[in-house]
C-alpha cells in the first residue's frame, strides 16, 4: 500500500514538473520572438490619409421648387499613405 503512494505521488510531481518546463519553453520562445521582432524594426505605423480635392456641384435654393430634396453631386478625392516600408498591403 505504501509503494502504491509512492508511485502516484511520484508520477504527479513529473506531471507537475513536465508542465513547469513547458510553461517555462513557452515564455522564453514569446520573449524570444518578441526581440527579434521588435529588433527588426517591425512596428508598424498608422497610414496618412488626406482629402485632396473635395468638389460640389451647386443644388437649386429657390423658393418655388417643387422638390422636397435637395441634390447635389460630390467630387472627392481621398489619399491613403502606407507609411510602412517592410509590412506592405
């Protein structure tokens, strides 16, 4: 009966040992990747947006129109930078 203890207590302690030493591996892998990623210069920046040309056609305002809505047509030019050389899209 005392060897039966013995074997389940030994056999837990590997257990818990296995699973510290993986838990372990993890972090130093995600610390790993994380130097090296950071070291590349990987941050990413935000792109730049800008509106270049924004354009709109006159809408009749007169009192006698017969239309409940005004109409008007846009003209919008939007520009997108990517200010990231090595993340591309």
């Amino acid at each position: 009966m005392g060897m039966a203890k013995s074997s389940s207590a030994g056999r837990l302690c590997k257990i818990v040992f296995f699973c510290f030493a993986a838990l372990l591996a993890i972090i130093l892998a995600t610390a790993l990747a994380w130097t090296l990623l950071r070291d590349a210069k990987l941050s990413p920046e935000f792109p730049e947006f800008r509106v270049d040309l924004v354009a709109v056609s006159p809408c009749p305002l007169t009192a006698a129109s017969s239309s409940e809505y005004l109409t008007a047509t846009w003209d919008l030019t939007l520009v997108a930078i990517n200010l990231n050389r090595k993340l591309e899209l």
